[in-house]
C-alpha cells in the first residue's frame, strides 16, 4: 500500500472542514482500487473560530485525519511547509479547506503520476468570480515574473498540486523563512504535468486575502525570485549620470553663449524631486532586500505548534 498525505491549510475554516472531509471520502472507491492509503492533515493557522473543534471531531470518529495546531496566524505558506514537514506519504496534496481544489480532480492527477510525472500541478483558465482589478493585477504580476525572474511561475497557478516524496523532499531542504511557494515549486524542477480546470467559487466564508495583503505577496515572490529591482536601481543611477553630463555640457555651452540670467528656478525644482524620488525609491528596493536579509539571518522558526494530533 501506498500512502497519500494530504496538506489543508485552514484559516478560520470551521464551515469547510466537515465539507472538506465529505467531498475528499468520495474518492474513497478509486483510492482503494488502487491501494492507496490516505491521511488528511489539517493545519489549523492559528484560526479565531472553531477549526480545531471540528477537526478533532473528524479525528475522534476517522483516526486517518490529522490535527497540527499554530500558536497563532502564521500565513499559508507556513501552514504548508508544516505540513509537508509532518506528512509521512509517499504522495503529498496540497488542498484549500474551501473546495476551490476540487477533490474530483484527484484521479486525473494520480493518471498523471503514472506516466512517469513527479509532480502535478494546477492552474485556473479563468477567473470567473473574482474582482476584476485583482485579475488584472495578477496577470501583471506573472507577467512580470515571466521578465525578470529565471524560476517559472505559471500564470494561475494554484497551490493545488500532487507531489512525489522526491519533490517534497526537495522542497523541504529549501529552509528558507520568506516563503514563496509558487516559486519554489519551479525552482527544485522535476517534471511538472499542468492541468487546467475553470475557477470554483469559495464554499463558505470569506476570502482571506485583501489587495493590499495579496500586494505584499507579490512584493515577497519577486524579492524571494529575482534580484533584477536591485539591477534596476544601479541602471537608474547610471542613467541619471549620463543625463547630468549632458545637462552640464548643456549649460556651460549656453551660458557661454547667451551670459548668465538667472532663470530656470522651476525646472530646478522639478529635477530636484525627479531625482529625489528616484533616489528615494531606488533605496526602498534595497531595503525591502536588507529586510529579507534580516529576517533570514534571524534564523527564527517558520512555524509553532501548539497542538499536534
Ligand atoms: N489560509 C491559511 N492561512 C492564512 C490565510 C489563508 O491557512 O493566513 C488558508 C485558507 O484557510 C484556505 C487557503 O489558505 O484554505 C486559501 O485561502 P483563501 O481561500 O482565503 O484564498 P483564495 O482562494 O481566495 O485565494
Ligand atoms: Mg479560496
């Protein structure tokens, strides 16, 4: 028999984990056809409401379903990492508590797996559902990434994804403290079978990512795969050296031509906050990477437990 973990981080998921639980048990018949064992691992991150209640009622009646309890919020990458750390399977799942992953998707992934595949993986064709600036938004976010980033980042792709132990293993020697694990999936490699599948809507509760919460996540993924703002920086800077020669030349020859009025006291001030604000800009790229830097150096743990069942 082989084992399949599967990975649910849940952040106030109380309505969805026995929902969760229902729609995952009617792959059971396909499971055990094939020799499959399966054990649910919710990660419960830290959630205000019930979440660890029900959960523990689902452990209390099916010993297969699994409880790891945060100390506090500490985001779904944690929640993940965690999970991958205690899963035992031969096969690990990353699944939303909502059902936006839908559990009917599981067959076609482990087909995949059998052609010879380590990993695959999810993304959503449309949209359906969902804000239209922050589609738009996270269009130009992967766009982005396509530019200055070596690690794929598919457009649309979702967390949901069917791994092999060498994969997971992979994933869990990257330590790193600024997850991004959209990232990191593209970064250990292995062969990737994409498939494709239109948006659900959430089950019950609320989203819990807001734009600006959803922003610093895309400002985490690009300091996390790409140095290039910082290269961006120093061209500026060369840039603006190039345009300053030319502007002394400029003015030198000028006044030796026409004398000295004094004039131009606008277009002075407009150069100086120009070049203020670039400057200013250019050194808040830097921090957001000394930022990095600190927190890693810190060496600080990525998750607590507080409860493990
Ligand atoms: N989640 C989490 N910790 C958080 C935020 C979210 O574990 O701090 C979980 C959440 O419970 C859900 C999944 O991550 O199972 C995806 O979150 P959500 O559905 O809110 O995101 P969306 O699908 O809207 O992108
Ligand atoms: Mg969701």
């Amino acid at each position: 028999m082989k084992l399949l973990s599967v990975i649910v981080p849940c952040y106030n998921e109380e309505e969805n984990v026995p929902f969760f639980y229902e729609e995952f048990l009617k792959n059971e018949l396909y499971f055990k056809e094939k020799g499959i064992d399966w054990e649910i691992l919710y990660v419960d991150d830290g959630s205000k409401d019930n979440t660890a209640e029900e959960v523990r009622k689902l452990h209390i009646s099916d010993e297969r379903v699994h409880l790891l309890s945060f100390s506090r919020n500490f985001g779904k990458e944690a929640a993940m990492y965690a999970g991958m750390e205690k899963a035992k399977g031969d096969y690990v799942v990353i699944m939303d508590a909502d059902l936006q992953d839908p559990p009917s998707l599981l067959p076609e992934m482990f087909a995949g797996l059998e052609e010879g595949y380590d990993s695959v993986a999810t993304r959503r064709v449309t949209r359906k559902g969902e804000p239209a600036i922050r589609s738009f938004f996270a269009r130009m976010f992967y766009r982005l990434m396509k530019k200055i980033s070596r690690t794929e980042i598919m457009d649309g792709a979702r967390d949901y994804r069917l791994m092999n132990r060498k994969m997971v293993d992979a994933i869990l020697s990257m330590q790193e403290y600024n997850r991004f694990t959209k990232g990191i999936f593209g970064w250990v490699g292995f062969q990737t079978k994409w498939l494709e599948f239109e948006n659900v809507k959430r089950l019950k509760g609320e989203t819990k990512w807001n734009f600006w919460k959803l922003l610093w996540y895309s400002i985490d993924g690009i300091t996390a795969f790409s140095t290039a703002p910082l290269s961006f920086a120093a061209v500026m800077g060369v840039l603006f050296c190039v345009l300053a020669f030319v502007l002394i030349l400029f003015i030198i020859v000028r006044t030796l031509i026409f004398g000295d009025p004094v004039s131009g006291w606008p277009s002075l001030v407009c150069i100086l906050s120009l070049i203020s604000g670039v400057q200013l800009f250019c050194l808040g790229i830097l921090g957001q990477y000394l930022a990095k830097t600190y927190m890693e150096v810190k060496k600080r743990p990525i998750y607590l437990l507080k409860e493990e069942l």
